[in-house]
C-alpha cells in the first residue's frame, strides 16, 4: 500500500520531498516505515506493510535519527525484531539494539529510583501521583522497555511543595531554576512545577502542584485526581497512579500545550487507547467539556485514534463531527511532523487560542502570553521584589522589539 499524506498522519519529510505538494505526493518508504513502527501494537496489516516496507532500498540512518529525536526508537526496535530483524543492515541492527538496551536500563533505574522517593515522600506522610515516565510505560504499554522518557513527574498538593522540595534537597537534588527566591516563586505560580537535578547524574525531577501551567487553563481538581487514582503493580511495589480516563485528558493537554510537536506523545494516547479496552472515552469528554477543553481531548483523539488507524466509537465521532477545529487543528499538527520543524511562536500562539471553543477563554489566553512574564523575561532584567510589577509591562515591549522590529523591517525600503 502506497501511503500519501493525504491519507495518514505522518511523521518527518526528508530534504528532497518538502518542495513538493504535500497532499500529493506519496510519503517515501522511511517515513512510512516510522509511521507504521509508531503503532504501540501488533497488528496484522500493520505487521505486513512494515515487512514489504524493510524489502526497499531504507535510508537507515535516517530511520534512526528520526525515531530518536520522536522518541518512538523502542516501538521502532520491537517492531522490526518482530519482523525481518535480518533486513536491518548489520551495523544500523547493531546500534539499534545497543540504543534500545541503553534506554531498557536506564528505564529501570529510572524506575527504582521512582519507587525510592515514593517510599521517602511517604514516610513524611506527603500523598504523590506520579504520571507519565515509568507509570505510563508500564500502564499503557505493559512493558519499561517500550517508551523512552527523561524524567519523573510527581503531582503535589500545593501545600506538600515545600516538604517535597526539602526532601528532594536531602537526596542530593538540587533545583534547577537559576533565578532569584522571588522569581522562584512567580514560576511556580505560573507554571505550577518545579524542576530538580541530582548531582549525581543529572537525572530530572518535577514536582507539580498542578497538572497544567497557570495560562493553559486546564482545571483538573486535585482532590477529583486523587479520589479517582487507581492502583498500579510496577516492579512488585503498589504504586496509585492517575485512572485511565484522567490520563487520557493529561495526556491530550500535555501533547496540546506542545502542539504535539512529537510523535511519541501520539503514541503514548494511541497506546492507552488500545491497551484500555474499558476506557470510558464518553465520560472523559464529558469531563473535558466541564473543564472548558473538550476541543483539547478531541484532538488528541483524533491523533490516538489515527496513529491506531482506527475508526472511533460512534458517539465520539459525533462529537468531532460537531467540532471541526479540532480536525483543521490535526492536520496542522501532522503537517507540522510532516515538515519536521516546529510552529513558529506566533503560530503556535494562534494553534493555541484556536484550541479553546471559548472566546473567553483565548481572550485570555492571549491576555496572558502577552503580559505573564516568564523565565525569559526574568533573565533579560532583574528586577527587585518591590518593582516586579514592572515585569507586565517589560515583556510587550520584550515582544513587540523581538517580533515587530523584524517584521517591521521587511516593509521598510532599503
């Protein structure tokens, strides 16, 4: 089967195909192959294009490159081994295997090093939800092995954040925000997580007092995510973890917030999707809708559902026949992967005010990238405490000199 881009969600174009009609032209046996080995399954017709796929003339270290920087190198490895692992080209086989060993290892210490904060955060009668890293791995693909991730994110109540971050300090972290106490702060406020570096390896941890950045406007009720949590067997201990339906909305926010700019984080949807056979889809919409942000979930239906080649319960197609956005927003987000380049930030701004179907809600999403300062502005002035105000009306002016002056200057005769 000849896919064309047209037809399929695809992943990254090479040099020599982006001049050309993108919805004409048919995708090259590469992207092909990366699309098809992006599916967190095995599938019968999926399992025979990859076969016919790896008889053509591959570009190998294109295929690699690719599904490193997309995060998808683990589903590519468990595919192929799968298939003709021999049509691999011996030295690519090789450090495939060596690539997808590298991250099984370090997945686990990873994972150990998860359960040993959550024994020590529980011993100081502090309640954490980690969500995505290991949790995901093992709830959504059933093994550690099939995703690739940096870090742990561990959801805090606001007022556990300074017990967290004293804890993690005692462990050998150290915070990885360089900016002032006070600026410290205004990050948390805005963003509502706080990074952390061991000195040991410089492996990361987040703690977060909210799900998504202040500005995002995803409302998730802590205590709702804690009264929903589920129990999860990861590595014989007991750890809670967010329910299916709840990951499925953080899921399709996080993927929002970053114009799913990544083909692993379809993945990750596409594999909750097929490994939850009870996910009650309907009663997540209808919880998205109450947060203002069912067009959040829709498209990261339609990208799940699509990456899966999938045709969606009905009553979910019902709801994105009612919002076609949401489809005109998809195919920005596969063209974008098509490219291989990301939205510019006035792009992205406009992907994001599109994503809210309330006036109100991109008025002041649009309000908020305008005047809320962030890391950016802190560093390009400081401020002391008493005048930090200043800050709303420093980043317009940071922004109108950074975008406007170049824009300006193509008009100007010269």
């Amino acid at each position: 089967m000849q896919l064309r881009i047209s037809q399929v969600p695809t992943l990254i174009t090479k040099k020599r195909f982006r001049k050309k009609a993108l919805l004409s032209e048919p995708l090259s046996p590469e992207i092909q192959l990366l699309f098809r080995t992006a599916h967190p399954g095995a599938e019968p017709a999926n399992d025979s294009h990859i076969r016919e796929l790896l008889h053509q003339s591959l570009d190998w270290d294109f295929v690699l490159r690719s599904a490193r920087a997309h995060a998808t190198l683990p589903l590519l490895h468990w595919h192929l081994q799968r298939q003709e692992w021999t049509a691999v080209p011996a030295t690519h086989r090789d450090s495939l295997r060596d690539d997808f060993r590298r991250n099984a290892v370090l997945n686990l210490v990873r994972t150990r090093e998860l359960l040993s904060l959550l024994k020590k955060f529980q011993a100081r009668g502090i309640p954490v939800l980690p969500f995505k890293g290991p949790t995901l791995a093992a709830y959504a693909y059933g093994d550690l092995s099939l995703r690739q991730f940096n870090d742990l994110d561990l959801l805090l109540r606001p007022e556990d954040l300074s017990t967290g971050k004293e804890l993690l300090l005692a462990e050998g972290y150290r915070s990885g925000l360089n900016l002032p106490a006070a600026r410290q702060s205004d990050y948390l406020r805005a963003l509502g997580q706080v990074p952390f570096y061991h000195q040991r390896d410089a492996s990361l941890v987040e703690l977060h007092s909210r799900v998504m950045p202040h500005h995002f406007f995803f409302p998730l009720d802590l205590e709702e995510l804690w009264s929903r949590a589920e129990l999860l067997s990861l590595q014989g201990e007991v750890v809670r973890v967010l329910s299916a339906e709840d990951l499925l909305l953080v899921l399709s926010a996080h993927g929002a917030k970053h114009r799913f700019a990544s083909l692993g984080w379809v993945s990750d949807l596409a594999a909750l999707i097929r490994s939850r056979p009870t996910l009650d889809v309907e009663r997540a919409l209808d919880r998205a809708r109450e947060l203002r942000s069912e067009r959040v979930l829709l498209l990261g239906l339609r990208l799940g559902y699509g990456l899966l080649n999938e045709s969606p319960p009905t009553f979910v197609e019902r709801r994105m026949r009612a919002d076609p956005v949401s489809g005109i927003l998809a195919v920005q987000v596969w063209r974008g992967l098509t490219h291989g380049s990301p939205l510019s930030e006035p792009q992205g701004a406009m992907f994001q005010i599109r994503l809210r179907e309330h006036f109100t809600d991109g008025l002041v999403y649009s309000l908020s990238l305008a005047l809320q300062p962030i890391v950016a502005d802190w560093k390009f002035l400081s401020l002391p405490s008493a005048v930090s105000l200043l800050y709303f009306g420093l980043r317009p002016l940071r922004l109108a000199f950074k975008y406007g002056v170049p824009l300006l200057s193509r008009f100007l005769p010269r």
